[in-house]
C-alpha cells in the first residue's frame, strides 16, 4: 500500500471525527466529505472537498443518494498496480481514494434509543510509516469491518424477524443473529482432545468472567470459566456478606457471615473441606489480609473477588505454589442483565431467558399446619438461593448462614436426598432443625420422609404434583413447615 493521499470521510455517528480528521489534513491527506460531515469540519476550519465536486452531482433525495458514483467506487475499488485500470481511471477521469471513513446509519441506537457505534483508527501509524498503513493493519480494519456491518445487518435481522405480520413486536423471532468477539484461545477444550476458544457476547452487562481482570495464575482452562461463572452467579445472590465454593459446576460450599469475609470462608470451608480442594472461591467482599491467610493453606484454582487488598495479594503470592492460584477481580456492583441463554444441541439451538426469577419466601403459600419461624424464613430463603444454582435433581440442606448438605445431578430425587444427608455426616454438620429446598416439586413423600429423618424442619419446594396431598399430609405428620414457590429452578 502506498502512501495515502486521499480520504473519503461519511459518518453518521460523529463522535471524535473533527480530531481525527484535523490529524489527517496535518499529513496532507486530501479530505472528500458530505453533507453534514462536511460542514461540520468546515466549521472547524478542517480543509475539505464536497463529494459533489469530484462526481459532477449534487447530493439529492434528501441525502441518499450522495456517494452511490463510479468515480467514488472507482477511486475506491480500483487495484493501482492493475494497467487496465489505472488507465480506466484517466479515461473517466477518476481520482484514487486511499481511505474510506465511514460508519452506519445508528439504526440500533434508533431501536435500543442510546448506543451509539465507536470507531477506532490508529493515526500514529500513518505519521510512523510516511502516511500509509502495513498490511497487517490493513488486514485488521477491513475485518474489523466485515464484523461491523456483519452485527448491524444482524440487528436489523433481529428486529425485523421479530415482528409479526402486524408488524407487531413478538417474544421470538423467526430467526436469531448472535455475535461474539473472540477474548482468547484456549490450550484446549473440557477434555485435552478438544480445541476450543473462548467467546465475549456483545449486548450483555453486568458482572461476568468474561470482563474479569486476572492478575496472577496461569491462563484460565475451558473448565475454570465454567466453574467461575458458577461461583459468580451463586454469589451473586447475596447482600450479605458471602463466600462461595463451586466444585464441578456445583456449590460444594456456601456461608453468610456478619462478622468478617474470613469467617464466612471458614465456615463455607466446613461445608465439605475436601471437595474444596481444586476448587473456585468467590467472594462479594474485598480480599484482606486475614481471608488471603485463610486462603494460603487450601490449594485452590481460582480465587473471584470485587477486590483484594495490597496485603492480601502479598499474602497470596508469598509461596512459589501460591502463584498458580488464579487471582481475578471484578466489579460486582453493576446491575445483572441483558443477553441470553444460550445451548447447543446437535442441528439446533436452544435459546432462553437467564433464570433470574425470584421470590419472597414471606410472600410463599404455607401448605402445612406449621408455619416457618422467623429462623426458619431465613433458612429456607438462604437454601432457597442456593438450590438455583446446583444440577437438578437438586436438594440442599442448609442453616440461616451455612450450606450443610448438598444433592446434585442425580437421576432421582430421593437419590439426591441421601446424597445430601451422606455429605452432612461425613463432615460433621448436623442437620436437627435444618431447612431443605428442592429445586422441583417432590413426586413422592419418600424424600421428604427422608429428610426429616435427617433432622430438617422446614422445606421450600416448587409444589404442583400430583402427589401434593401426600407429601404435604407427610411434612404434617413429622411436624415440619413447608411452603410452596410456584416456581422451579430446574438447571440440567
């Protein structure tokens, strides 16, 4: 490419382009613009030729038709070490155009009413290597382009796909464009015989690992973003002050605490002190020191925290072995929203909202002649939280502040019951006046007769089986309160 002489410059956004514009007339690159563009750099006393001026046509239909010319295709396209056309060029009197500036009409700022597009072009390179640019920086703005019009012509495919034939707005259209940027590839997939990479999807906000800043540990693996998107999503749930532990895409611990973040690992630790080795941590707290000493001694893959401390990262980088722990920071005070969940099957795609549906457990119907106590509300909201966030079959033990039994992916529910009950007594945690949740409705009494033989004194269930009667005559008979949601959480 040789040295750029001449730009074309049309954009509808006009954010940044006076300063741009002004650094390109300081490396005597000739300015061709339109319309409002061009007055607009007129303004500011920025050199500039109207597009008019090089077609020989003024700019009419109210502007649609400005640029649609040969001799603006032609500058453009023509390749300047092809004979035939250079001398296309000085038969119709053509002039090269070395750079083209432009930016799309803001249709998704019309739809979503804000976004606006941004455009980045690197000016240093153009003084750096006598006013033209590398190939290698050729290449990356012209894909940079193709993803630009290739996301607007996808927004504009969604929109209109999402009307019906009354041009009426409907839940989900006839099709679905996504687009992802690529934030880095990975040594290798789930399992080391499978490659992979790992996506950002644009449109969605809020907290994610995807915005995460690591600054310390090896690279994230395919199954670390897994398990911390789990940790994240889980701590998210909670106000209070809270630690999370996630094993295998589940909770394998979780605590509440009012005095110190330390406490509330201490205590998640207790939950099952040996699944947490390998695990992810996430905190909603800053890391300080006195959580980073906690930390030191638990070989752990992943630490996921708002912050953490001068200290604490001192702390957490004193041991050679320590060096390997994955430090990521990430702000966890933005509001959660936006984007899709999305799943892949073979020949398909399964798209649904995010499960962010929520409850008041004070507001659940009581089906029992017990009701909930004041510590009891507490438990079931807090098991309640978690539950949502363990592989169905699900069923969770807990205390107001503290996970103490965890059944995950099993076939059958009574299965995950035992499960969870086993878990308890393994590590020491007592279940006497525990509360149970289960993220779907009990099919049969014998998981809940089980779990009351394990201590528990309160349940959150979804209800709606056939067998309610019988299960809610059960949760009588032990003395147990229960409620039910209306609302499931099933996570397969």
């Amino acid at each position: 490419m040789g040295r750029i002489q001449r730009a074309l410059i049309s954009v509808s956004d006009k954010q940044g382009i006076v300063e741009f514009s002004r650094a390109l007339s300081e490396l005597d690159i000739e300015i061709i613009s339109t319309g409002g563009t061009a007055s607009l750099l007129r303004d500011n006393k920025i050199p500039v030729r109207d597009v008019a001026e090089i077609t020989g046509f003024p700019e009419m239909m109210d502007g649609r038709v400005k640029t649609l010319h040969p001799k603006v295709h032609g500058g453009i396209l023509a390749l300047r070490d092809n004979p035939e056309h250079i001398a296309k060029m000085k038969e119709h009197g053509i002039v090269p155009i070395d750079l083209v500036v432009v930016n799309l009409y803001p249709f998704e700022a019309a739809v979503a009413r804000g976004a606006a597009f941004e455009e980045i072009v690197d000016i240093d390179e153009l003084r750096a290597n006598g006013v033209a640019l590398s190939d290698a920086t050729r290449f990356r703005l012209f894909t940079k382009a193709f993803e630009h019009t290739a996301r607007y012509d996808g927004a504009i495919s969604n929109y209109f796909a999402s009307l019906n034939e009354n041009k009426e707005p409907t839940r989900w259209g006839k099709s679905f464009n996504i687009q992802v940027s690529k934030i880095q590839d990975m040594r290798y997939g789930e399992n080391p015989h499978q490659s992979a990479a790992f996506y950002g999807t644009r449109g969605d906000t809020g907290p994610s690992i995807a915005r995460a800043k690591q600054f310390q540990g090896k690279e994230l693996s395919f199954n670390n973003i897994l398990d911390a998107d789990a940790a994240l999503s889980t701590v998210l749930e909670f106000s209070d002050i809270a630690t999370v532990a996630i094993k295998h895409n589940n909770p394998c611990g979780v605590a509440l605490s009012k005095k110190s973040l330390a406490d509330s690992f201490r205590k998640a630790k207790a939950c099952d002190p040996v699944s947490i080795f390998g695990g992810v941590i996430a905190f909603n707290r800053p890391v300080d020191e006195e959580t980073a000493l906690e930390l030191k001694d638990v070989f752990l893959e992943i630490v996921i925290a708002p912050s953490f401390t001068p200290q604490a990262k001192a702390v957490l980088s004193s041991a050679k072995r320590l060096l390997n722990i994955r430090l990521l920071e990430l702000d966890m005070g933005q509001p959660q929203g936006g984007g899709y969940d999305l799943r892949r099957v073979r020949g398909g795609m399964l798209i649904q909202d995010w499960d962010t549906g929520k409850i008041d457990v004070h507001a659940c119907k009581i089906v029992t002649q017990r009701k909930p106590t004041a510590e009891e509300y507490r438990a079931l909201d807090f098991a309640w939280r978690v539950c949502r966030h363990v592989k169905s079959n699900t069923i969770v033990f807990a205390a107001p502040d503290q996970v103490l039994g965890v059944g995950a992916g099993q076939m059958s529910r009574i299965d995950s019951t035992k499960i969870a009950v086993m878990r308890a007594a393994t590590h020491g945690l007592d279940l006497k006046g525990s509360a149970v949740a289960s993220d779907a409705f009990y099919p049969f009494r014998d998981g809940l007769d089980e779990a009351a033989h394990a201590g528990a004194k309160s349940v959150i269930q979804p209800g709606g089986s056939i067998k309610d009667e019988e299960v809610i005559a059960a949760a009588n008979e032990h003395g147990i309160a229960m409620v039910f949601t209306g609302m499931r959480h099933f996570r397969h």
